[in-house]
C-alpha cells in the first residue's frame, strides 16, 4: 500500500485484499480495492466578493490553481434543478415542499461556492442569479436566492436533457474544481426522445457530478438511477415530498464535502493479462468497467468522481496468462490519479497505489479459498442483480422467475447484513423460510415500496471486520 498527498489535501491511501493463490494453469485473480480519502476536512471558506457584473474572478489568494484550494477548500459550484412541471401541482403541496427543500439546500451552500437554481419543464430556466452565470454563496445571495425561489410554480412538460444542459453550462462559466448538480423530478421524462437524454449524459459525463432524486411514485427508476450513475452521483426515493427538505440538505452538505475532483482508478497490467470487469462495490454496485480511457501503453483509467473524506470498495477480475506450479507474477498495479490544473499535457498526479499479485500452487487449500471481501462483494453484486431480474419478471407477469429471485435475494441480503435491503424485501414478499430463500409474493404492494426497493437495490453493506 502507498499513499500521497498535497499539503492540506486529503490523504488517499489503496488497501488490497485478495487471495493471490491460484491452482496450477488457473487465470482469473479476483481482489478487493479499498479506496480511502481521509484528514482534508472541508471547512467554511471566507466570503469572495462577487464582481459587479455578476460573473466568476478570484480575489486576491482565494484560489491555488495547483492544488484547486481556495482558503482551505476546493473552489466549489454547485447547480440546482427542480422540476416545476404541471404535475408538480398534484398534490399542490409537492411544489411548497420543493421550494423548502431548495432553500434549506441554499442555507447549506458555503461561502465562497458558487451556485445557481435552474427551473426545470420542456425548457430549463435559471430562477438564480439569472445571468448565465453563477453567484457567490454569501449571506445575501443566499438570501436573494431563496427570495427568488417565490417564482417557482408548475406548469409545462419534462425535457431533463435540457435541464441538464443547463446546468453544464452554468459550471462551466465557473472556474471551479468541484462541479456538482442536484437534480429533482417527480415525472418521467415524456417531453424529449430517450436518446437525447443518453446523448446529453454521454456529453455531461466527466464534466460534473449529479445526484438524483425522484418526488412521488410517477417518475421512471431506471431514468433517475441512469442519471446518477452517467454522472457519478447517487439516486434515491423522496416517496414523501415532506422528506426533502431533510434529503435535500443531506445532499448538499455531502457535496460541501467534496475537496478533489476527476479521481480515477488508473489500472496497469503486464503483457497477456486483461482486465475482465471492474466495478464500485461500496457503497453502491456500479460497473465501470466500459468507461475505461485508455492511458499508455497497457493501461486504462476509471472515473470515480469527486471525494471529500469517504472510503469505497472496488472490485477488480484480472485474468493473466496460465503459469506452473511456484510461478507469480504482478496481476495489476492500481493508482489513483488526478489531473494537475492548469497544466495540459502534463502526467497526472498520483494519489495512492496498490498492487495485485498471483502466485501459482499445488496446495489445493490455499488456491481454492475465497477472500472474504471477495466472497462478500460477489455476494452483494448477485443480490442487486436478483432484485432487479425479480422485480422485472414480477412486473411481466412471471410469479414462478419472480418468487426465485426474489427469494435468492432474501437469503443473499440474510448471509451478508444487509438489513435494510432485507426490510425493503420483506415489503414485496412474505418470508417463509430465510436461509432456503423461501418467499411468496405479496398479493398487493404498495407503489412507493416497490419503487423503494428498485431504486435502492445497488446499496450494499460492507464487510464487518
């Protein structure tokens, strides 16, 4: 394990767990990469004054282009959409839970982040500042905005490619090195095609950061959890509009806490090896592995977005050339890099590194032992896939599929701890039996659970130690 750090920066470092022992001609080595960011501790930043003409300069040492500090933290912006469309009106309670919710978002801004609030129907709209550009957080643009926020009222359709758009326009006027978004609906995405949504997430992806919620049950999962994994950001349920304010501030004080942006798990492998998948295992499941960007010879870099003082889990599938019994070899070398700003060209700094190894045996004990972060995390990438193939064969009919899956997955969510996934299944089936996987589907489910369980079915639990 090594790691590095920039003075004040967090300090990453790269664990690995893995069994190295593979039996005599076998080629697939499997290891677990604990990714931790810890000690840059985002805090307040002194107020920078906005210029006059509403725009984004920096005031004397509030940014070092070198490290991407600004007095102790990251220049930060962050944009806000909310859908305003005509269903934001039923119940009309949704929308004033919207505007709460947005203005507690604002309180939570930091100083010196700069920030606006996009309104979102067939068409995108900045309610604040309203310029195309963004404002500096300070007690009166926090203010003014959450003034502004008396504007929002629903009316029109649902286009989020161009909400989305937006928002990438806004964070690119700003000279900022955290670049977030916060995205609500409470609809589907009925005003463009489908394809242009996928076109903007490939044209936004790598440019910003984006979580996303969905308002009620009248939203699609899979176009909200899309969003967020195209943008490296989270997904989640607001069943109960009244929940968002609470949500909403989760949300921005989780992105107040980002300090190093454009992260990625840079993987090497020797001549003959390939890299089979690699996926984020914690705290979500999310395959990464076709969003590889090649990166010299022999090696390929991963986005893993923006971090503040967190630790993921990785899963990596390497598969290497067959050797004889006695023989290892280095499998990967793993490195987190960053961009340097400011300097095109130049090699990425590097963050921590970690190393893979095989070696071959004949002690068949040794070589037919599963890691136990390895067995746990395979575990936890099945139980998400038997939620989602369960619920799909529920919807279309398939009881027998449905009762299968289903049932596998109590019983994965059972053996792994994973106790709030087992609750949110415990809402779709009646349990008869946990450790055979034993359920019946529940004759009626209500909306807001099954949709619960869809969006939240990636979350994993991590190994107890």
């Amino acid at each position: 394990m090594a790691h590095f750090s920039t003075p004040d920066a967090p300090r990453f470092s790269v664990e690995v767990y893995q069994n190295e022992y593979l039996p005599e001609g076998g080629r697939e080595v499997n290891a677990i990469i604990t990714v931790t960011s810890a000690g840059g501790g985002a805090t307040a930043v002194p107020p920078i004054p906005a210029p006059a003409h509403g725009g984004y300069e920096d005031a004397p040492g509030a940014y070092d282009g070198a490290s991407g500090r600004g007095g102790g933290s990251p220049r930060a912006a962050v944009v806000i959409m909310v859908d305003c469309s005509g269903s934001m009106d039923y119940p009309p309670t949704k929308m004033r839970h919207a505007r709460d919710a947005t203005a507690a978002a604002i309180d939570t801004v930091r100083d010196g982040v700069a920030f606006s609030v996009v309104a979102g129907t067939h068409k995108a709209v900045e309610v604040f500042p309203g310029n195309g550009q963004l404002a500096i957080a300070d007690p009166l643009t926090r203010a003014q905005a959450k003034e502004a926020l008396r504007s929002l009222s629903p009316g029109g359709g649902t286009a989020i490619g161009t909400w989305l758009l937006q928002a990438d326009l806004l964070l690119g006027s700003a000279d900022a090195a955290i670049r977030h978004g916060i995205l609500l609906t409470d609809g589907r995405n009925e005003h463009e095609e489908p394809q242009r949504l996928r076109t903007v997430l490939d044209a936004c992806a790598g440019r910003f950061t984006c979580d996303a919620r969905g308002v009620g049950t009248d939203w699609e999962v899979e176009e909200v959890t899309g969003i967020a994994a195209a943008l490296l950001g989270t997904a989640d349920i607001v069943a109960d509009p009244a929940g968002l304010e609470a949500d909403f501030t989760r949300m921005m004080e989780t992105a107040m806490g980002k300090e190093v942006a454009d992260v990625s798990l840079r993987l090497w492998t020797p001549k003959g090896a390939e890299v089979a998948y690699v996926k984020q295992v914690a705290p979500t499941v999310e395959d990464l592995t076709a969003r590889r960007a090649e990166a010299g010879p022999r090696a390929g870099d991963y986005p893993t977005g923006s971090w503040g003082d967190e630790s993921r889990d990785y899963h990596l599938c390497v598969r290497v050339p067959a050797a004889e019994v006695g023989q290892e070899m280095l499998a990967a070398r793993i490195s987190l890099v960053q961009p340097v700003p400011d300097e095109v060209g130049s090699p990425p700094r590097p963050l921590a590194q970690g190393l893979v190894r095989a070696v071959w045996t004949d002690d068949l004990v040794v070589s037919t032992a599963m890691n136990p972060q390895v067995a746990h995390y395979t575990g936890q990438a099945e139980l998400a896939q038997a939620i989602k193939q369960g619920m799909n064969a529920r919807k279309s009919g398939d009881a027998e599929q449905a009762t299968a899956k289903l049932g596998r997955a109590v019983q994965l969510a059972a053996a792994s701890g994973n106790e709030d996934t087992a609750k949110l299944l415990a809402k779709v089936v009646d349990v008869l039996d946990v450790a055979a996987g034993t359920v019946r589907l529940k004759a009626k489910v209500a909306e807001a659970d099954e949709m619960t369980l869809e969006t939240r079915s990636t979350k994993t639990v991590r190994v107890k130690k």
